[in-house]
C-alpha cells in the first residue's frame, strides 16, 4: 500500500518539462515535493498566483501571499500574481496542462464528485467545477476505499456530481488506474498489493489485462 | 467629485437592510476588515453577500454571520466555516454555491457591461439546474448571468484620493473584478496618497470605478494556515 507522500511521488511522474500544474488541496499538495530536478513546472494556484514557491521562512512570512488552500506561500523568479478572473481564464481556456484533485467518488466512465455530501457537509466546489471542466489532463489522488470501508471507485456515484467523463487517471493507496471508454483499466500495483485486494476495493468496472506491474518510483 | 470619506462608518453609509453586498478576498486574504467591523456596529440586516469565502468563525465575514446579519451568502467555498456550516445546514442561511470562477466572472462581467456568458464549469451538475446550456464546438456550456449588487466593498493595498487602487500580492482575488461591478463601490486601503504618487503604469482599478476611498486602520491580517518551511 502506497501511503500519501508515495501517492504524490508517483503522481510527479506525471509531470512533463514545460507544464502548467495546479495541485487541490490535500495529497495533491504534497506533490510539489517531488517534482525531478531535470524538469521545469510552474505551479499556478487559482487565488492569483502563477510560480508558485515553498513555504516562508519565519522572515518571509506575508499575510498577503497565500495559496488557494489558504497556506502562506513564496514567490520565485518570474512569478506572477493575478486576480480571479485573469485566473480562471488560465483555466477555462486549457492553458494548465495538468490538475491533481482528490475525490470522493469517481466512476469508471470519469465523472467525479468531491464537493458536497448532502445533509452531512457542503463545503462548496471551490475551483474545481472549473478546473475539471477545463484542464488538459485531470489526475486524481486518493484512498481506494472511504473511512467506512467502502469503495470510492464506482459505477455510478452516489454524490453529488463535480463534472462529468473529466477523470483520465487515478492514483489511490492501491493502484494507478487509467479511465478509457472501457472502464477502470488497471495499470500498476501498489508494492505488497495484489489484484484480488483491487477487485474488491473497486465496484465499478475493472479491467485487467496481462500482467500488472508493480508501482516503479 | 469628493471620493475620500474618513472612516469605514462614514463608507458604508446608506447601506440598508436587504442591500446586495459584494466582498472581496480570499480566504481571509485582502478583505476590507475595516468595513466589515462598522457593518457589524451598524447592525444592519438581511444582507445578501457575494463573496468567494466566508472568512472564519471569528473573524471576517464570519462575524457578520455570527450577529445573523446575513439572509443569503453567495459564494464557492464555505469549508472553514463551522457557523456557517451549521446555519446551512439548519436551513438558518440562504446559500447559493458557484464554482470560483464562474463567481470571479458574474463578477466581472457585471463590471464591464456583459449581461451573461457560458462556461462549461458546472455542466451536468445540480449547479446547471434552471439555467440555459449550448453547444459551441461540441462542447457543453451553462449560461450565467452578470451579478447585481448595491455595493462592492474591495480592500487595496495603495490607493490615491482620486480612487486608483493598486493591490498587493495574492490580495488581489477578487478585489479588482468587484471593485468594479458595485452600483456604488467603496475601497479600503493600507495607504492613501495624493494623485500623481501612483505609477499609472502600475494601477489595477482605475479611478472611474471607485466611488468612495479611505485609509483603514488596525489591520490585523490574520493567517488562516500559517505554514513555514
């Protein structure tokens, strides 16, 4: 089983010289420690911010620099702020690349729900409605199954819907999952995981063909 | 054409109960804190606000939902927000959910004349019940229309007496676009100076759109997640 950090590492294999990415909250945050060294992304954060850097020192520290999850960020040569709009044009009209989100359901034709559980929570949707709406490549990062054990990638979703046939990829704590016209395709293991356990983490179509690598870092 | 007022209380004057508000920041980013306080001393009621967040518990707009001075929050993510939450889910609280950037636009194009748009944020979700979709290039879209608002209260960073406005870093947000976009706009800033002390190069919210200025005072910037390396 993939913890959250090897999560976020393998999703940084993902990641092209070149591209525009924008990371949700969460695991997907993490994967900005990962990012190799022999390439070049530019994080974009849609409060306003395109060249997103690490976290302050305690000298750095600015109330006014934050990411959209809220956290106090740096700049780095070339970064750019924005406001909203100017933001969401980067989006809408496909210039990031590539969005990692979480999720709390996906279905295998690649509809994903992760903003509202109705009469439990409603947090809102934030950017994501946008972002999935529009990004060139949606990755989503999260556990295979919820805290009650149940699976979270499904045939149908019982949440409210973010947007539709968006997902292209999932990678969870089990398994990296490609989603095609043909459902949940399994493409790589997690180290110690066995096709059996994916089958019955996952209740909508899973497809399985030939031998399944193990997850390679 | 006299846009300096001396403080928050003498800015927001006029406004009544059941006027439409918007407020810009992010988070608890670039909010108008000063305004927000003397909306909160003038006990005003029924507000409908338009706002990406709803600040904290006990700071920003929370304070306003604290005091139940709020009937409807417009807005895209409420998650740090327990009151907020609770008022929601009790049915105390009006709330209409939008994608962010479909709020930053409705913002946007209310301030530049545009009556609606499509986008495809939001197709096939519960967020396009009620509204008009299109096919442009075999692509689904939702129409959504400009924003109507009495008031649009911004937070800049420098602003000089005639209302140019230039914000700092990521308290921009939402500021520009609403500044904008208010029937009547009011803007709060950490420095007021005299015209001519502003580069023009480096102006983002010309003069034309603000209708009443003042320097705030006590900002207390408060960080929401406070991470260091």
């Amino acid at each position: 089983m993939l913890t959250k950090e090897q999560i976020a590492k393998r999703i940084a294999r993902e990641l092209k010289d070149g591209y525009y990415v924008n990371l949700g909250i969460g695991i997907p945050t993490l994967v900005a420690n990962y990012v190799p060294d022999t390439i070049n992304v530019t994080l974009q954060s849609e409060n306003g911010l395109l060249g997103m850097g690490p976290f302050p020192s305690e000298d750095e520290l600015d109330a006014d620099l934050i990411n959209a999850g809220k956290q106090t960020v740096t700049t780095l040569p070339g970064s750019v702020f924005f406001d909203s709009a100017t933001s969401f044009a980067m989006i809408r009209s496909g210039r990031v690349d590539l969005t990692v989100l979480g999720a709390m359901e996906v279905n295998d034709q690649g509809d994903i729900a992760n903003w509202k559980i109705p009469g439990k929570m409603v947090k809102g949707m934030g950017g994501a409605m946008d972002l999935v709406a529009s990004a060139q490549q949606i990755i989503v990062a999260m556990q295979h199954t919820n805290k009650a054990g149940e699976s979270k990638l499904l045939s149908k979703l019982t949440l409210p819907v973010t947007g539709l046939g968006c997902v292209k990829k999932i990678v969870t704590n089990l398994c990296v999952i490609d989603v095609t016209p043909r459902g949940f395709e399994l493409r790589e293991l997690a180290p110690g995981v066995g096709v059996e356990t994916v089958k019955n983490a996952t209740a909508g179509k899973l497809v399985i063909e030939g031998e399944i690598p193990e997850i390679q870092f | 054409m006299h846009k300096v007022v001396q403080n928050a209380d003498e800015a927001i004057r006029g406004i009544q109960d059941g006027s439409t508000l918007m407020l810009g920041g992010f988070g608890l980013c670039g909010i108008p804190e000063n305004c927000i306080s003397a909306l909160v001393k003038s006990g005003v009621k029924n507000l409908t606000c338009i706002s990406n967040n709803a600040g904290v518990d006990d700071f920003g707009i929370g304070l306003l939902l604290q005091s139940k001075q709020v009937k409807k929050m417009i807005s895209s993510y409420v998650g740090e927000n327990a009151e907020f939450e609770r008022q929601l889910l009790t049915g105390e609280l009006e709330v209409e959910l939008l994608p962010q950037g479909t709020l930053a636009e409705r913002c946007r194009a209310a301030g530049a004349g545009i009556p609606a748009f499509f986008t495809p944020a939001g197709y096939g979700t519960e967020i396009a019940e009620g509204k008009e979709t299109r096919e442009f290039h075999d692509k689904q879209y939702i129409m959504e229309t400009a924003f109507e608002s009495d008031y649009a209260i911004v937070k800049a960073w420098k602003g000089d007496t005639d209302g140019n406005l230039i914000y700092k870093a990521t308290a921009r947000n939402f500021n520009p676009m609403m500044a904008m976009a208010g029937k009547i706009t009011i803007a709060e800033v950490e420095e007021l100076v005299e015209p001519g002390e502003l580069d023009p190069n480096f102006i983002h919210t010309p003069s034309i759109f603000v209708n009443r200025i003042f320097q705030g005072t006590h900002y207390e910037k408060r960080i929401e997640q406070r991470t260091i390396r």
